[in-house]
C-alpha cells in the first residue's frame, strides 16, 4: 500500500459535516459510512485510474481539512491533491460565496438549511460518465446496486485499517470484459466507449475545465449514449465547472420555479 498526506484550506466558509452528510446519503457516492466526523470516500486516482481511499478532517481551529490517501498502487501527489480539492469543490475561491446570500434572501436561507454546502462532485468526470450511463432508465437506487456490484467484481482492491475496500474499475477492466450480468449489451457498449475515452484522456478533469464549458458539453455528446443531461452531469458534476447551470435538468427548472 502507498499512502501520502497533505492539506487544503478552504477559501471562505466551508463545512465538511455538510459534505458528509450529502455524500454519505446519495446513492452514487463513493463514500464509507463512517463514524465521527470523518469523511472516507474510494475512489479512482485520475491518470493512473489505480484504486485509492481518503480520509478527509477538518480543524476546528482553522478549518483546513487534513486528508490521507492510501492506494494500491504508486500515487502521483499533485494530481491526487488536484482531485481531492475539486471533489469538495476546494479548488474555488468562495469567499463570495455568502455575499450572494445577502443579496438574495432565497439563497441565503439555503446557504444556512444546508450549512453552506458547496457542491459535492464525483471522483472524476469518468466516474460521473459511467454513472450516467449505468443510470438510464432504471432507478439511482438500481443503478446504485450494479455499480457497487461492478466495483465488487472488477475494481481495485485497498487495504484500509486492515479491511479491504473495493473501488469503480479502471477503464482497462472494463474494456477487457465482454459483458456483465445485469446489464444489457447496449448499455454495456456504452459504458466501454466510456471507458475507452477516459483512457484516451477524452474524459479528463483537467482537460474538460480547460474548455469553455459550452464546448467540453457539445464534446461530450459525440460520445454514444451521452446526451445533453450527461453531459452537463460529467461537466458540472465530474469536472467541477464553476458558474454553469444546467438546462437540461428540469426539476432544477421546476425547483427554481417554485422557490422564486
């Protein structure tokens, strides 16, 4: 096992509690239940796509989140630093982030419900692509099952205070596996031209944040059986793109509608 240690410090408020009351209640988080305030989720390192587990803190005194990361394999720190922090969203500067509470109310009453939350990604583009694809027309919590069944079957394995946890496939895995129980032949098609573009760096955090985000969206859906929904989820859920709202989510729409 490899194992590294660094720190992130927020910029404007941030509460890890909020976080991990959000990641440990969705279904298609990579999260482990876990006691105390601790946050432990598994997770792909992006690039080497070998499995890893963090364990996020955060200080009382100054609010940094102290995180440890133990993988199976070798870790590149910067990249796995880059990750972690956008997957808290850690890499944005939010100290304006309570300034938009005072100018709207709406906003500011759900900053405080939710303990200023900020959004909550998943690992990786590549991890959002192939939720997107494995939770069509079935339900998150049915979607939720064959992922962690795909993690149990073909993912890496990590050794963690003695337990070994299970974490999504790297792209080889699936592209060497014809088929998988459960899931039908077309999805699983798809779920492969996934994997086969996050092996070619096509579905990468770095590359989809360097792209205006209209275009890294209208590029994502050349890919087969990712439509305007997907892509704005790999978009804004798994690359982290700051600013964009999505269109294509009508019950944010509906959301928005009723709250305003």
């Amino acid at each position: 096992m490899h194992k590294i240690e660094f720190s992130l410090t927020p910029q404007g408020p941030f509460s890890l509690a909020a976080s991990k009351a959000f990641i440990e209640g969705f279904p298609a988080a990579p999260a482990l239940p876990t006691a105390g305030a601790a946050v432990r989720v598994a997770f792909s390192l992006e690039g080497s796509f070998g499995g890893a587990v963090a364990v996020l803190r955060q200080a009382e005194r100054d609010g940094r989140v102290d995180v440890v990361v133990t993988a199976s394999g070798p870790i590149d720190a910067v990249r796995a630093r880059d990750q972690l922090a956008r997957m808290f969203s850690l890499d944005i500067d939010g100290r304006l982030f309570a300034s938009i509470g005072e100018r709207d109310a709406i906003i500011g009453e759900l900053q405080q419900q939710l303990d200023m939350l900020r959004p909550v990604l998943f690992p990786s583009p590549y991890e959002a692509a192939a939720w997107a694809v494995l939770s069509q027309r079935i339900s998150m919590k049915q979607a939720a099952g064959i992922k962690a069944r795909l993690a149990t079957a073909l993912g890496a394995q990590v050794l963690v205070d003695g337990r070994a946890v299970t974490t999504f496939p790297a792209p080889a895995m699936l592209l060497r596996t014809p088929s998988f129980e459960g899931i039908p032949a077309v999805k699983w098609q798809r779920l492969q031209t996934v994997a086969a573009a996050a092996q070619e760096g096509f579905i990468d955090g770095a590359r989809l944040r360097a792209l205006p985000a209209d275009h890294a969206i209208a590029s994502l859906q050349q890919l087969s059986g990712i439509g305007p929904f997907s892509a704005e989820l790999i978009v804004i859920r798994g690359a982290g793109a700051p600013d964009v709202a999505p269109t294509a989510e009508a019950r944010i729409t509906a959301i928005v509608a009723e709250r305003y």
